[in-house]
C-alpha cells in the first residue's frame, strides 16, 4: 500500500500548492489539481532536448533559453546538463516551490542546476513576464500547465490565444522555437501556432502506460 505524507502546504496569491511524498516520489498540487510528479521526467527532458534541435544550427552553441515553470525541475536540471545552452532563465511564480528546490527535498533534483552561474530564477508570473519584459530567448520552453486545453488558473489561457502567442513571438530572437508541453496533443493548438504566424509546426509525443502520450508542441518564429 503506497504511503502519502503531505511535506508542505502553503496558500498564497494563486490559492494553496502542497509538496507531497507518495513512497519514493513527490508531488506538486495546485488548488487541488495535479500538476506533476517525480516519476518520469521524459517529457519534461523532451521539452528541452526538442527546442535546441529544432533551432539553426549556428545558433545553438550559447542559445538561450526561457523554462515557464520550476514544477520539479526536470526542465531546469537537464538545460543545466546541456553545454550549448547560454542563459538558463526559468520562470516560476509561486515562492513556495522555489523554496522546495532551494532549501527543501526537491533540491536534490536541481541543487546543481540552482548552483549553475548561467541559471536565473525569475520569481514572476510567466504571463506577466512575457508581457512586460522586453528581453529575447532563443527558445521559450513552457510548462506551466497540463497543457493549453487543461490550465492550471483562468488568467492562463491568455498564453494559448492568438494575443498571447503573438506575445511569446515577440519574446523569441528570429529563428526562435516555442516547446509547449502538453498532457494531450491538440490539433486546435497546432492550428492556432500556424494562425499566428509561427511556421514548422510539429508535435513529438512520449508514450505512457495508460490513456494518451504526453506531448510537446513546437514551433519556431520565422526569421
């Protein structure tokens, strides 16, 4: 019988997040819903791996990379493995998970990553940021929901309309690649990145045990 121990639990400016152990994983929940856990990890991996690989060539070494969500810091660990990356950002906008990796058992999965001097921790809201900030990535990996059909909060939806990938265009260098990771494909997501301007439109998937794969949405802002 699997064990649950609930490690922390804190409300804050976007409801409650809880940090909890089943057996040998954790897990992170928002205003009850699931967000992820430390059990697999490849699509996490995937959303970085795919992004450089579908950058030009001539750009990868020293590219630069925004990560939308710590969760629990897959993305961030594996861009911190990878050489070719530049400027690691990563934004993630509830101060309790930043603690969790800074100070608590989600440290372990990215305490060498934190510790990285290309990695930056932005403590914003990923929406926000995007709006408001003029820099440029050359990639923008984003994993802040269960994908652009399932949000964690209303105001995130946003991010999935033609404003708001007109805005995650704007935020990408010329030849920069959007990785959305989804918990679902969704061909209406497809359609909207090539309504919005955005050209070799394409979707990996990673298998599971049960029910549909996992997938990363790419696209890349024409040059």
């Amino acid at each position: 019988m699997s064990e649950t121990v609930t490690l922390d639990r804190r409300e804050g400016p976007y409801g409650e997040v809880v940090l909890r152990r089943r057996d040998e994983r954790y897990e992170i929940i928002a205003n009850g819903t699931f967000l992820m856990d430390t059990s697999d990890g490849r699509s996490e991996r995937l959303l970085i791996d795919a992004a450089l690989a579908a950058l030009p060539e001539q750009t990868r070494a020293g590219a630069s990379v925004l990560v939308g969500g710590l969760g629990v810091g897959f993305s961030l660990a594996h861009a911190a493995a990878e050489p070719r990356w530049g400027r690691i950002a990563v934004a993630e906008r509830e101060g309790a998970i930043i603690d969790w990796h800074r100070q608590g058992p989600l440290a372990s999965i990215s305490g060498r990553a934190l510790a990285d001097p290309r990695t930056v921790i932005l403590h914003t809201d990923l929406v926000e940021y995007l709006r408001t900030s003029s820099d440029t990535y050359d990639a923008l990996c984003l994993d802040i929901d269960n994908g652009p059909d399932w949000t964690v909060t209303e105001d995130n939806e946003s991010l999935y309309s033609a404003e708001g990938l007109a805005t995650c265009a704007a935020r990408l260098n010329p030849g920069g690649v959007l990785a959305v990771w989804s918990a679902q494909p969704s061909g209406d997501f497809e359609e909207s990145l090539r309504n919005a301007g955005f050209s070799a439109v394409r979707t990996e998937e990673i298998p599971v045990a049960r029910g549909v794969p996992d997938v990363v949405h790419l696209a890349v802002r024409p040059g």
